[in-house]
C-alpha cells in the first residue's frame, strides 16, 4: 500500500479572495462524486494559489506540466511521482499511463491530484489531442469505479479547457466545470494595502479583478509602482498584454491592433474596420474570438434588440485596456531611452480619469443592483438619438444615462456618474431632466411614473444639490468614498 503525504503550501496564509471557490472544491472532496474537476481561468487569475490552498493538509499530488515534449515531461512526472511508488520510478510511456498511475495510486485511500497547465500535455496537432484525449477518456472509465481518486485538471488557455466540456470532445459529460474569473471590487482590495478608498478603486480600475496585477499594485505611490511594475523594459508586466494574447490567438498583429483601438474606449464594428483597414466581416469575427476569451464584449443600450445597429464594442478587462493604452504604444520609445516617469506624468496622469470613469460606472450599476434591487431588478445603461427638437437646431446630436434601472420593462431608476475632481451640481440634475429623460422616453421607453433618480460624484456635490436631496425622495446623492469603502 502506498501513502500520500500530507501536501503543506508554506503561503497559505497569505491566500486571500477565493472563500467562495475553495468551498465548492471542499463540497467536492467530501462528496462521493468521482468525475474530476476541470479548474479553468486567465493567467493570473488565481488558479495555481487556489488549488494549492485546497490541497493544504490533504494527500495531494500536484505536477505542473510545462512546454516541453511529451516524452521529457512524462519523465519528470515519473521522477515526481517515484516517492509516492515507495522509490520506484513508474513508466510513462504516454498521458494515457499517467492517468493509469494516477488512479491506481488512490485504490486504497483518497488522494487529490492536481495537473496544472493541462493541455500542454495534449500535442499540438489536432490528431495528437484526439488522440490522446481519447486514450484518457478509456482510462477512466476503466479504472475510475475502482479508485478514490479526486483529479482536478487545470489550465489558462481557456479555448482549449472549455472545449474540453463540448459535445464532440472525448471528456464531454466527464469533467465538472470550474471558471475562476477575476475578482469583484468588493473582494479584489482587500489585496490593496492603501487606506484611501478613491485611491484604491483608480489601483483596482488599472488592475481589474486579477490578483497578480492587485499585488504588484499595492503600497507606495501609484506613479511609483506603475512605473516599476509595468512601464520599464525590465518590468515584471511589461510584456503582459503580449503573453495573454499571444498565449491563446494566432494573428496576434491584427488582435493587437483591435485591442488598442478599444482601450481609448467603445467602437462600433464599422470604426474598427476603418481604424485598422479591415472589412466589417473579417473584424466581427476577430472580435468574436476575443469575446470568447472574455476580453470583449458588446455593449446594447438598454430596451435594445440584440440585433440593434447601435452595439458597440468594449474592452472589458481593465488590466489589458491600460496595458494597451499606456504601455505598448510607447515601448519603443521606453525602450530608445524614454524615461517611465516622464511617460506617467505627460500620458498616463493626465488621462488616468478617463480610464477610470468606465469602470467607475459599472461599480455605480452593480450598487444600484445590490442595494436597490426591488426598485430595479434590471439595471442597464442607455443611449441614443437627442430630442428631435434639439437636433434640428444642432443644440444636441445624441444622449447617454449611465444607469437605468427598471421593473417589467419600465424605467424606476435613472442615474448619473462623474468621476471628476470638481463636486457635481444642480446642472447634472437639469440635463437629465430636460434632455435625457425625454429622449429616452422618444425611444418608446416606458417610465414607472417619476423614475428615482441616482447620482454618484467622486468629489462629492455642491450644497444646493445637497440641499434638495433633503427635500425630495426621489434624489439619491451616493456617498462614493462610503461605496467603495465597502467589502463584499
């Protein structure tokens, strides 16, 4: 009989952010359930620091494939695994044997195994998967009834794991899916050391929700680790953007080009095709694939139709939008002697608002979601044509509310979000009264009487916008350094 030992990660209390995930691997373990774990992210995201985490005082056999042959890495796992044989060293002629071993190690007691970076063990040919893939397929079924074996199989290239989960895939039906996504702002700062709250979103909007990114934001000043970070050519992120879109698309050129274009914020598929001189075919199937990726996705206004002209495309990941604003256009010139610190100061600062702003706006829609859910079971934002009466003297063209909220498709709630240093005031609440307010009702949107109207000012708002807040019900000023102070 064989024995596992106890796995012990020396940085378990470190690990933070991931209560929800390591309970529904821990529900896992303890169940009777024998069809493996199929743990699956973006890199960065987490996954390595979480299934250590779950490993913790468990007999646990983790191995980390790398990009090598199959043959050099096979013997490295049987290297690996020679202690847990009582020192003898297994023959690993294929996966398929690796799996055979794997099981086979858990007849007598329960043993966690973890194989991250999972489909580099597969081939890069499409036969070589198959193939494979089928051969572990025939492995389980032969020897999961008799083994307690619990497998978890990991990886980062989420093309290839979540096909692992398709209909034609030899595994399909056989893995229990596990996304690991980025954290939301009420999780992702407690990763952030800094006190002040504004200070901590404008770190969570560079960062998004990935901890790698959180932690090597923390602590000193925000130029300071900017510049450090990710803006030197010897910056541990500085080629971040490149590996993340490198690892999982052919192409990149043309991806790269798309993914700049929308860092300086939402285009329709027709300003892309211009931007980078491609037809709006060929672009809306390059948008398609980043947006099974998780990278973009596009954007209706609210009461749309999912066929609507007016879809607009957006950057949803705030890491890759500054890395694709501020970083890889000037690496050239980073790298010819341009100082990061000038680059900060002259392109970074000046605009860091206008990065910040969307993010800021979809924390302002997911409070109005959390605290305001019976007034709003949806919240959406819109836009649109101006009123017509405005058009025609060219006073306004278009409009925009950045939250609207409804209930059985009429509007409850409509709100308005200023990320500026200067308090918002009486003029926010006249604009959306006399101008937006009506162009969405000529849209054909139907109101619930007199919608409750929501505004969130980072700087605050001037006494007479306070002033009749206190007189009326029907105006919510949201206190934001309260908001994001927040965990939850």
């Amino acid at each position: 009989m064989n024995t596992i030992e106890p796995y012990a990660w020396p940085r378990i209390g470190d690990f933070i952010g991931r209560d929800g995930e390591l309970a529904r691997l821990e529900s896992w373990w303890g169940a009777s359930e024998r069809m493996p774990v199929n743990l699956y992210g973006r890199r960065r995201v987490g996954k390595s620091w979480l299934f250590r985490r779950f490993a913790h005082e468990k007999p646990a056999i983790l191995l980390v494939a790398e990009r090598l042959a199959e043959g050099t890495q096979l013997t490295r796992f049987a290297e690996q695994l020679a202690p847990a044989l009582g020192g003898v060293t297994p023959d690993l002629p294929d996966v398929a044997a690796l799996f055979r071993v794997l099981y086979r190690l858990a007849r007598d007691e329960k043993v966690l195994a973890v194989i991250d970076e999972f489909p580099w063990l597969l081939g890069t040919s499409e036969r070589a998967v198959e193939q494979n893939l089928s051969a572990v397929q025939a492995v389980m079924e032969e020897e999961r009834d008799r083994s307690q074996l619990k497998l978890v199989v990991c990886g980062s290239a989420i093309a290839q794991m979540e096909a692992l989960q398709s209909e034609k895939n030899p595994l399909h039906g056989r893995l229990v899916p596990l996304e690991l996504r980025a954290l939301p702002y009420g999780r992702a700062i407690e990763f952030l050391e800094n006190e002040d709250p504004l200070d901590r979103f404008t770190r969570y909007a560079i960062a998004g929700g990935m901890p790698r990114y959180l932690a090597a934001l923390s602590g000193g000043t925000l130029e300071d680790r900017v510049c450090d970070q990710m803006l030197k050519p010897d910056a541990p992120l500085w080629n971040e953007g490149r590996t993340i879109v490198g690892q999982e698309l052919r192409e990149p050129a043309v991806y790269f080009s798309l993914l700049e274009q929308l860092a300086s914020g939402e285009k329709e598929v027709g300003e892309l095709a211009s931007a980078i001189r491609k037809g709006s075919a060929p672009v809306a199937k390059y948008l398609s694939q980043l947006e099974d990726l998780r990278l973009v996705k596009r954007d209706l206004p609210y009461g749309a139709s999912a066929t609507d002209r007016r879809g607009r495309w957006v950057l949803v990941d705030p890491f890759l939008r500054f890395w694709f604003r501020f970083v890889f256009p000037f690496q050239a010139d980073l790298e010819a002697g341009l100082s990061a610190e000038d680059l900060y100061r002259s392109e970074i600062g000046p605009e860091l608002a206008h990065h910040v702003s969307p993010v800021f706006e979809g924390a302002c829609r997911e409070h109005v979601r959390s605290t305001m859910g019976a007034q709003a079971t949806r919240v959406d934002r819109w836009w649109g044509i101006a009123l017509n009466s405005f058009r025609k003297t060219g006073e306004r063209s278009t409009e925009e509310i950045d939250v609207v909220g409804s209930v059985r498709k009429r509007v409850t709630v409509v709100g308005e979000v200023k990320w500026t240093t200067r308090p918002a005031g009486e003029r926010l609440l006249h604009d959306l009264h006399t101008y937006k307010i009506p162009a969405l009702q000529q849209a054909g949107i139907k109101l619930a009487g007199n919608p409750v109207v929501v505004l969130f000012s980072r700087s605050g708002y001037t006494p007479e916008l306070v002033r009749q807040a206190g007189e009326n019900d029907d105006l919510v000023l949201v206190d934001v350094a309260a908001m994001l102070s927040t965990h939850k």
